[in-house]
C-alpha cells in the first residue's frame, strides 16, 4: 500500500481539551500495548504515532489528520484494562476514553483491536455490546498475526468472531509485516466515508 497522507493534530487528557468537531473519527481502541499505535503507523506507512515496549504509558488521546478523498480522522485512545498500571490510574483514563466515545457526535466507527494471541477478555465482552447499543459501526481487528503461524490464524479468527457474535470475520493484521494492512485500511476508509457519504 502506497503512503498516505496524514498528520498529528493534537493530544488531549481531559474532554475540554478535546478538539472542535469536524471531519469524522475512527477510534482505534484496545488494551494498552495490543498494538493501537504501531497499527496507525502501518496504516498510513509513516511513524506518527508513538509507540512503546513499556504497557500503559500513553495517557493522552491522539488526533491523526489523515487527508484522501474524503478526509477523516484516526483517533489514538489510551489503552483500557492494562493489569500491571495500579487501580487508581486504570480508573483516573477511564472517563476520558468513555467520555470520548459516548459524547463525540463525529465519531465515525470504533477500530476494536484484539491481541491474536491473548483473544478476548471481559472488557471486550463488555464493549462490543455498549457499541452495538449505541448502533455505532465496528471493525474487529486481531493485532501482531506475525506472532502465529499462519494455520493457526483462522482458528483464532473463528473464535473471536463467534465468542463476540460478529456478524463477519475479524481482519488478522501485522504491523510488523504488513500482512493484512490493506483489508484493515478498507475497512477504516469504509467506515470513514459512510460517515462522509
Ligand atoms: N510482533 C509484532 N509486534 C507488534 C506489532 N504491533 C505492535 N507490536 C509491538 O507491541 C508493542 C506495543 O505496541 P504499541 O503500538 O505501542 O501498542 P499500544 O499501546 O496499543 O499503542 C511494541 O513493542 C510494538 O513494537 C505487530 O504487528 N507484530
Ligand atoms: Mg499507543
């Protein structure tokens, strides 16, 4: 996939930072170190984002510009349920990212990232059916596929999908590779221009 065009425009730690609304936002959301930054970075095939070895150290939302013909915006949200990041500070990011999504009128789709390899945990249990409630459109994405030989992928594909009741398969994809970027960026771009169109 070529590069795209794309650009950081802010960061915000509490919602009177956020941005003024304008073109629609994917929210790329999962647990702190699936692999949310380094898969924006893939995406748009330039170190944007930023990314790290250390569990649980991004506390902010990240807006990325990312100018096509229809221009949208790929949102970085601070990862939930990180175990080894103590109570208080799991508990101080939660109502931004819920802030975030429950009050944002420009969010456009969720990009939900699972970790090929842990599957899904209570929290994405939980999610999936507060975003389908709120008829907010989804992507499943299942990160770091590079991690697991490749006949051993579909099992994991089978299961995600029927332990979340999706209607289609999650999208294995590899930051690392690339394997499976161009099917994530359609997806992205399908939910961004449904908002646009
Ligand atoms: N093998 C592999 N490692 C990855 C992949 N994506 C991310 N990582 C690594 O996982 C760690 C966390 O990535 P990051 O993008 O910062 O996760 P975030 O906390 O969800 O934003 C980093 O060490 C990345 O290099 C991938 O597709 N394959
Ligand atoms: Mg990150």
């Amino acid at each position: 996939m070529s590069k795209v065009s794309a650009r950081f425009i802010i960061s915000a730690a509490k919602p009177d930072e956020f941005p003024a609304e304008g073109s629609p936002e994917i929210a790329v959301v999962g647990r702190s170190n699936v692999g949310k930054s380094s898969l924006i970075n893939a995406l748009v095939g330039t170190a944007i984002a930023r990314t790290s070895r250390t569990p649980g150290r991004t506390r902010l939302i990240n807006w990325f510009e990312i100018l096509h013909k229809y221009p949208f915006q790929l949102v970085d949200l601070p990862g939930y349920g990180y175990a080894e990041v103590n109570k208080a500070t799991r508990d101080s990011w939660r109502p931004l990212i819920e802030s975030y999504l429950a009050t944002r009128k420009s969010l456009a789709g969720v990009l939900l990232l699972v970790d090929i390899r842990r599957g899904i945990q209570d929290e994405e249990l939980d999610f999936v059916p507060w975003l389908e409630q709120k008829q907010t459109p989804f992507v499943v994405a299942l990160t770091k596929s590079d991690k697991l030989p490749k006949n051993k992928r579909m099992l994991e594909v089978s299961k995600v999908k029927k332990d979340l009741g999706l209607r289609r398969d999650p999208l294995p994809v590899s930051a690392q590779d690339n394997d499976g970027i161009d099917a994530v960026w359609r997806a992205v771009l399908g939910l961004a221009e449904a908002k646009s169109g």
